[in-house]
C-alpha cells in the first residue's frame, strides 16, 4: 500500500521525470515535494561535470554545483508536483511502459 498523501495519477513504473541537466540548478524543490523520494539532489563529479556543456558547467559554478538526480524514478506515481514547483521548469513526464 502507498503511503502517497497526494492521489497518484498512474501507478509507479508507468512514468518516469525527465530532468533537463541544461535548465537544472539544483534548487531541491523536487526533492521537498515528491511524496515518494524520488530526487537526490548532489554536488556533481568531476566527470560528470565534464559531460555537460560550456554554459550549463558556468551555471553549476554559479549555483554550488548541485543538479538533481531522480535516483528512484521507479517509484514515480505521476503526480506532478514536482513538474509544477521546479522554478527551472527543468523537469517534465515521460510514459516509459504501457
Ligand atoms: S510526478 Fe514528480 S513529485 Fe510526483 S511522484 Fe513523480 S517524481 Fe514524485
């Protein structure tokens, strides 16, 4: 049985958030608002760091180099919340099974 305060929109495992590591500046509001822990919010490796581009590597120096990471995307219930509280809007839905 979920412990899930908020109705859930689709059982877990249909969708998944996607996080745009271009927009994300790692401001935890996911974190605080997913009734199921999906987020982590950690400063990035050196190598992940790497990975990403010029501009978006000048942001995460301006913003203590933390993105978020949805480490438990599994447990998804897609409820929104987090879509509708990141001020980036760096976060949308994807169906990933029928
Ligand atoms: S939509 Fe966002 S806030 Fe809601 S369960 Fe999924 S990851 Fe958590």
């Amino acid at each position: 049985m979920s412990t899930n305060p908020i109705p859930c929109k689709s059982p877990a495992g249909i969708f998944q958030p996607r996080i745009d590591l271009a927009r994300c500046e790692g401001k935890a509001d996911c974190l605080r608002v997913c009734p199921v822990e999906v987020f982590d919010v950690r400063r990035l490796t050196t190598e992940e760091k790497e990975t990403r581009t010029t501009l978006t590597r000048l942001k995460l120096w301006f913003h203590g180099g933390k993105q978020a990471f949805a480490v438990r995307a599994d447990r998804c219930e897609a409820c929104g919340l987090c879509v509708q509280a990141c001020p980036e809007k760096a976060i949308t839905l994807e169906r990933v099974s029928r």
